[in-house]
C-alpha cells in the first residue's frame, strides 16, 4: 500500500535563483542606501515641512479640542 502524503512545496527563495535574486538585491539596496543617504538628508527639512499640512488635515481629532460652550458643561 502507498500511502498518500502531503508534499509541501518549495519556496520559490531557498532555489538556487532565488538566494541569487535576494543577494542581487541585498547589494543593491546597499549601494543604494550608502550613495544616496546625503540627498535623502538633505531633503529632510523640506519633507518634514511638506509633512506639516498633511498631518493637520488628516489628524482626526484636531489634538482634543473641545468647542462645547462652558455653558453647556456645568450641571
């Protein structure tokens, strides 16, 4: 008798193509990120001020203010 067992399959990383392809980007986005960290920082300031607006829009809760009349508090 055979018996039927479940074959789980390969993933696609541990072939030999793959663990290529991961090394292939692994230094990629070093040199990436080494030859382009001076642009990036100096963008900084500018994202972070772009930034400033969106984050006021889309907050939600505008910080807690509560624009109930003092009237309407007291019991």
């Amino acid at each position: 008798m055979t018996e039927n067992r479940l074959i789980k399959p390969r993933r696609w990383w541990y072939s030999k193509s793959g663990l290529v392809l991961l090394a292939f980007a692994a230094i990629a986005a070093f040199f990436l990120v080494t030859e382009h960290r001076v642009h990036v920082f100096g963008a900084l300031p500018f994202i972070l001020l772009l930034l400033c607006p969106l984050l006021h829009l889309f907050h939600g809760g505008h910080g807690g203010h509560d624009h109930k009349s003092k009237k309407e508090n007291e019991p």
